[in-house]
C-alpha cells in the first residue's frame, strides 16, 4: 500500500489524524443478545436519549467528518450523535454475515452442536453458511486502507462490533486479540492514526469509557 499524504508532513515524520470509531446503539436484537449481522434492524427508541448520555463531557463536539456503515444501526446512531451531518457510506464496513446463526441466541443456539463447536474454539470455528472469519476481517481492512487516504483530522465512523474489532486487531497500537476490543452498544475509541512515510498504518487507542467489556454473544 503506498499511501500519499506529502502534502501534510515534513520529511520522514508520520501523518496524524485524530479518529473516532464508534459502535452503533443498541437494537432490539441487541437487547435479547441475539447475533444481529446481516439483519437491518433500526435502533431502539430508547436509544435516542442514552445514546448522546455516553459522551457526557462534549467527548464529540470537535467531530466534522462522518464516516458510516450504510446499515439502518449505524445510520441512525450518527444521526442522534452527529445530527444534520452529512454521512459518507462505505458498503465494506457492514458487519459479518452470520449464516445459520443469524439472529439466534444462545438460548436457541446452546444445544447445537456446532455452536458448541464456535464456543469452544474462542469464536475461531465459523458459523455454518456464514461469511469466513479471515473473510470479514479482510473485507474491512481493505476498505479502511482504502479510506484513510481521504479521512480527514476529527472524523467518526460509526460502525459495527465487529467492523471495530477488525480494524483495530489489524492495525490497534498496543496489539491485542480480536475479541479484546469488543465494546458495548454505543461506545468508542479516540484514536491517533499515524501514516509512516513507508505508508504503513497505525492506530494508537484509548476507549472513551469505562466500563465497556461485553461478552462474546453481545
């Protein structure tokens, strides 16, 4: 990837955006803790009072450029975070296809054998019929890399879980594992994307609130 940003930065020295990626509100699938993927479900309408509550210090107010998954969760949740904000869409940061599984629960799903399988792998063994791990994790970085040319200082891309959980296990300064980087509905991180000369990117992140840890079925 050779990415050109020598308009922006001395010799030798990165190019530094500061981004938001945010994790859509909560939906009612959501709520039943069901694997809400390909399914375009809009938020609940609780959502549109909580939502503006996680970001109480004005955490947003500097944000100018918005980024979304063009499914009705991430739409919405940037209209009550970013209102009257133009959203730019990108079709590749839609969340995983989950196949057989899609929007089942662990209730429904405990005694199938190949949900047993999924759990005991750590979330490695793919659903049936659904879009492979590595599959999705390649989807979204590719259209990421493709974006970060173009992403403009304080922008936010208000995304999936897992759209969140790809980016940021490919490129999250320090590394960690994908399922680290889960969040709960609604929360985000403040990241430093640095642009090296070589064009090799690099997301320094912190979250924007305590408390964000969700297990794996949420």
């Amino acid at each position: 990837m050779n990415l050109n940003h020598t308009e922006d930065k001395q010799e030798n020295q990165p190019v530094v955006r500061t981004i938001y990626l945010i994790r859509h509100g909560i939906t009612p699938g959501n709520s039943e803790k069901r694997y809400v993927g390909r399914t375009d479900e809009g938020l609940m309408l609780s959502e549109e009072e909580r939502l503006p509550g996680l970001y109480p210090q004005g955490e947003l107010a500097g944000v100018k450029h918005l980024v979304c998954s063009p499914m009705k969760r991430c739409r919405e949740t940037a209209a009550i975070l970013f209102p009257g904000m133009e959203q730019l869409l990108v079709e590749d940061f839609k969340e995983m296809d989950f196949g057989d599984f899609e929007y089942k629960n662990y209730q429904e799903l405990k005694d199938d054998p190949a949900y047993q399988a999924y759990l005991d792998s750590m979330g490695r063994t793919p659903f049936p019929n659904s879009e492979p791990f590595e599959d999705f994790n390649a989807r979204v970085r590719k259209a990421f890399e493709a974006l970060v040319p173009t992403l403009e200082d304080e922008t936010a891309l208000v995304v999936h879980g897992g759209t969140i959980m790809a980016i940021l296990s490919g490129y999250g300064v320090p590394q960690q594992g994908y399922f680290d980087y889960m969040i709960k509905n609604g929360c985000g991180y403040c990241l430093k994307l640095r642009v090296n000369d070589r064009g090799r990117i690099s997301l320094h992140y912190k979250k924007m609130q305590k408390d964000t840890q969700v297990i794996m079925n949420e």
